[in-house]
C-alpha cells in the first residue's frame, strides 16, 4: 500500500554563472533515445517549440499532451522490457522526491547547469535504486529542458499504467494514517465496486476530516465514499438549517 511520504532531500545553495541550454542541445546529447526510440522525434517537435510563448489554458493544454506523451513513451519502454512494475516503484519514488519543494525548484531553475542537474540526478538515481531506463529517462527531461513537467508526468504515467494493467487507483484520506488491514478492506470494497483486476491505494493525511475517512476512485477521482465526521457534521447542521454558521474544526 503507497503512502504519501515525502522523502526528504537536502540540497546545498551553490552559485553559477547561468548556463542555459541552446535550442540545439536540448537535442544533442540525447544519447539516452538509444533506450527510448519513441522520444527521439518528440523531443525534436518539443524543442522547436520552445521558443513559442503561449498562454493561459492553451499553454496548459500544450503542457498537459507533453507530459502525456513522455508517460507513453517510458511505459512503452516498461513494457516492452517488462519491466512495467518496477517501473511504476520508480515513478512513486520521484513523485515523492519531486514533492519536495527544494528539490523541484532545483531542477526546474533555468539558470543552474545542466551538468549540476545531472550529477544531482546520478545521485537520486544511486541512493533511491531507479531502474537505468528510468534514471536515463529523467536525463532526457532535463536535456530536453522539460524536468519541470515530472509532476504532470508522474499522474499521465500512472494513468497509463492503470489502463494497462486494468488498476484501480483509491485516494484514502483521514485524519491518522490507517492500519493495514483496514486498507486491504477498502481495496477489496473498491475492487468490487469497480470490477477491476487490481486495486492501489495511496494514503493521505487530512486533518480536516476531523475523524474517518474518505475514499476517491473512478475516473480522475470522480467517485467519492465519504466516512468521515466533517461530512457528518455537515448533514446534520444542513438538517438543522444552520443556514451560513461554519463549524469550527
């Protein structure tokens, strides 16, 4: 069962002359597309597009189809490797390392070289055990000059990685972090609700809860089962026609 723990990460403030890659590099030294075939022309279309500036939701549609297609490609490559489990461990171990603050700004900073970034990721790499493909493939984001996307990515990959091995995902929120047993029995109920061949249940801590839990599955999160007291509570202030009165939890 996944649990949303941030792993933390502490990086040294260094000062460098900025070095910001050229339009060219960000094709040169992708050695890594050797691995992933599918991105060589991706990253040329990506990089002739850089320049472009766009806005608003046009911009973050742009974002959103990249990031997609950089989750299609490494689990094509997954797959084809079978590899697709070990895979999926290595994105939940960059969704909790990028979740760090510090370590996100790090690598998304346009000023910092590009080498820094690298020996940083060889180090990420070694003491987290990422795969080689999956240590090569953020190699490739940062020469692309598109690591400020591994978020976006990171929930395209999982939703790639869901359809194809018919995974049901489940966002369990409460108040303390739930026993284990208590978990499997949420992922066995969903699994009934939804028919599908797998369940994963990632953790979340929601102090607002007050007490219970809540559970979101379905597309994108669209289904909720709501056990927790705030809801409760909610009912029963509308039940009394508190009209406007907010609880103060």
């Amino acid at each position: 069962m996944a649990s949303l723990q941030h792993t933390p990460i502490f990086l040294q403030s260094t000062k460098s002359s900025p070095s910001i890659p050229s339009r060219s590099n960000l094709i040169h030294n992708l050695s890594f597309s050797a691995t992933f075939p599918s991105l060589k022309l991706k990253a040329a279309v990506f990089a002739s597009s850089a320049g472009v500036a766009t806005g608003g939701a046009s911009s973050a549609k742009m974002a959103a189809s990249v990031a997609a297609s950089y989750a299609s490609a490494l689990a094509d490559v997954a797959k084809s490797n079978n590899t697709l489990d070990a895979t999926s461990a290595d994105v939940e171990k960059i969704e909790k390392i990028f979740t760090n603050q510090q370590v996100f700004d790090f690598f998304a900073n346009p000023v910092i070289d590009v080498e820094k970034k690298r020996e940083m990721l060889d180090q990420i790499a070694s003491s987290s055990g990422l795969s080689p493909h999956t240590a090569n493939f953020l190699n490739i984001l940062v020469d692309s000059g598109r690591i400020d996307l591994i978020k976006d990515i990171v929930s395209e990959f999982e939703v790639v990685y869901n359809d194809l091995t018919d995974t049901q995902l489940a966002v369990v929120s409460s108040v303390v972090q739930l026993e284990s047993q208590h978990l499997a029995q949420i992922a066995k109920q969903v699994q009934k609700l939804t028919g599908a061949k797998n369940v994963r249940v990632k953790t979340v801590i929601d102090p607002s809860l007050v007490a219970g839990f809540t559970i979101r599955y379905g597309s994108s999160g669209s289904k909720l089962i709501d056990m927790s007291v705030k809801k409760q509570l909610e009912e029963i202030a509308a039940q009394l026609d508190l009209g406007d009165i907010k609880l103060g939890v």
